[in-house]
C-alpha cells in the first residue's frame, strides 16, 4: 500500500490497519513475491517511510507485524 492509498483509507475513517514483514529481507522476499518475481521487502520499506511523512493531525494505528519462523 502506497501513501496515497494509505491517506484515502485514512480519509474515509479507517483508523487502524497492519504491515506484515516475514523475518529478515531475505526471508520475506523468498515468501512475499510479486507476479514478476521480485521480492516485497524493500516496497513495504519505502512505503513505510513515506507513510511515516504523512501531517500528525490525521489519526490513525499502524501496527507492523513481525512473522517468523523455526527456519528464519
């Protein structure tokens, strides 16, 4: 989810919402592929720092979740 999709949920009053990483950027791109191959990690990264530009004065919950597992 890009920021400007992340700000029209936002403007329509969802007010919590979640990220999913898989482990390491290796792990999670090994889990999370995009139809043209490429791994999701470094998407959600920028994403993620985009969203976190975004004026104090809307609200919202952003939870980043962490999946891990015995192999990673």
């Amino acid at each position: 989810m890009d920021k400007k999709s992340f700000e029209a949920f936002v403007d329509i009053g969802v007010a919590n919402m979640q990220f999913t990483i898989d482990g390491s950027k290796e792990a999670h791109d090994n889990t999370r592929i995009l139809n043209n191959g490429n791994g999701t990690y470094d998407r959600i990264m920028k994403n993620l720092a985009d969203i976190a530009q975004i004026p104090i004065d809307k609200r919202f919950n952003l939870n980043v979740r962490c999946n891990f597992t015995k192999k990673t």
